[in-house]
C-alpha cells in the first residue's frame, strides 16, 4: 500500500512540474490522468515482474525446486560459504561455472556491481563510492544487469 501511494505522490509531483494552465485544462483533471498513470504501471510493473519470476525454476544440489525467496537466499548464502562450503565438491563445480558464465555475459562494471552487491553485500552507495559514480547510476546498471541474467536464466530454465 505503502508503495502504491509513493507512486501516487510521483504522479502529483510530476502534474505540478508539467501543468501548463495555458492549455485550458483544470489541474485536478490533469492530475488524476497522471496519479493514475503511475499507480497503473507499478501494478503492471508488478505484475510483470511476478511472472517472470514465477517462470524461474530455480533447484538445489537435490534437484528439488525450491519456492520461496527464503528459501533460495539461504541456498546461495549456504552456496557461497556463509555456511559449510559447497563449492569444494564436484557437484557444485557445474554451479559456480554457471555463475560465472553468466556474469561474463553483462559488462565488466556490471559485474563488478553485481560482485559488490550479492557476494560482499555492500550497498548501492557503497559501490558508488567505490568505482566513483552515483548510487542512482549503480541502481540502473544492476537493474539492468539483472534483467539481462534473469533472462537468460529464463530461456535456459538455469538450475543452481
């Protein structure tokens, strides 16, 4: 709820700096175009984003598939040496190939972002000051990353 009236404000926010009384037009009407334009593409945002995710079969060592968020973060914590290493058996060689195959595939500063942010947790400002750039540009840049692995993931249906 919290999030739909964030995009709510957004959508005022941007009525106030684009109305042009000029153009005959009362504020409110113009308002409420754009309020509701920016609640409806969260949701479809939102929508889109579930589906995708929801076409993402994700497995552990076991083969069985694994469903909850919980439950894959705590597999990749395990996976990256929070826990017990894994990546010491054979089995689990296939896996960080795989990782790091798929990292090759987005630029060298996507990858360094991507490292920072999942393998050392670091925040988005953390990494900016790091390579010298906004946190805003270091958000873009792992969206961007991310959409390109979550993809790839998809057409190879990827197991972990």
């Amino acid at each position: 709820m919290e999030d739909v009236f964030q995009a709510g404000c957004l959508g005022l926010l941007k009525a106030v700096k684009n109305f042009d009384p000029s153009l005959g037009n009362k504020f409110v009407t113009y308002a409420y175009y754009l309020i509701r334009g920016e609640v409806q593409r969260l949701g479809e945002e939102h929508c889109r984003r579930e589906k995708v995710l929801s076409e993402v079969l994700i497995r552990n060592k076991d083969g069985m598939i694994m469903e909850s968020q919980e439950e894959i973060m705590d597999y990749m914590r395990y996976a990256r040496g929070e826990g017990e290493s894994e990546w010491t058996h054979s089995k689990d060689m296939d896996n960080k190939l795989l990782v790091e195959k798929l990292l090759n595939q987005v630029t060298p500063l996507q990858k360094k972002i991507l490292v920072y942010r999942y393998f050392e947790d670091r925040s988005q400002q953390e990494i900016g000051d790091l390579i010298n750039k906004s946190q805003v540009f270091v958000s873009r840049e792992e969206k961007r990353a991310r959409k390109k692995l979550l993809g790839m993931m998809v057409a190879e249906e990827c197991l972990l």
